[in-house]
C-alpha cells in the first residue's frame, strides 16, 4: 500500500497511485493538516512540518493520517481500484505505530 521515504522532518507516504495520494491529502485537508502531493504520477503524499513541532501535535498529524489512510482505502475498495481495506492494510506498518520507530528516514511519520 505505501511506504515511507524522505529525510530528516520532510517526510513523504508512498501509495500505490495518485488516486490513493489525492484521496488521503484531501481527507486529512478536511481534518485540519495540510500536505500535498509530489513525485511520478502525483502518488506521494508530502509532509513538510515546521521545525518547531510538538511532541502532541506529532501526534495529532499522526492520528488524522491514520484516519484518512483508512478511510482512502475504504473508499478506494467500495470503487472497485484496491483490495479491500483490510487486506490493504494487514500490508502496511500502521502509522499510528510509525513514532516508535527509530529511523526517521525510513519511517511513514515525519520525524
């Protein structure tokens, strides 16, 4: 489904496709984070936080584009364009763990 790729806060979400990208940078637009699209066939979703982010507000973003991956998914099956939500995700590293992780390149979060 995605993996994660950038460096240092500049973090970018690698989907499948721009359709995948558009639909999580819109649903988190609607959730209150702004991120963009970028890279071949606009199919990364870019994250680019100010350098004095928070520790809770990591946390926030992390929570709105978990949501909004979910929901991109669910939305995306239903249309017929991926396997179901949950096969989709049982493929990924959940973000909402992503913080955990030590390397921050590597990561789906942004730092």
């Amino acid at each position: 489904m995605a993996a994660g790729t950038g460096r240092g806060l500049a973090q970018g979400l690698r989907t499948v496709g721009g359709e995948m990208a558009g639909q999580i940078s819109a649903d988190v637009f609607e959730r209150g984070l702004l991120v963009e699209t970028c890279g071949p066939q606009g199919k990364v979703v870019k994250l680019l936080p100010p350098l004095s982010v928070t520790t809770g507000e990591v946390d926030q973003a992390l929570e709105i584009l978990d949501a909004s991956v979910k929901s991109a998914l669910a939305r995306l099956a239903w249309a017929g364009l991926t396997d179901s939500p949950d096969e989709q995700l049982a493929a990924t590293v959940p973000i909402s763990n992503a913080r955990k992780n030590t390397c921050p390149v590597t990561t789906m979060s942004w730092y």
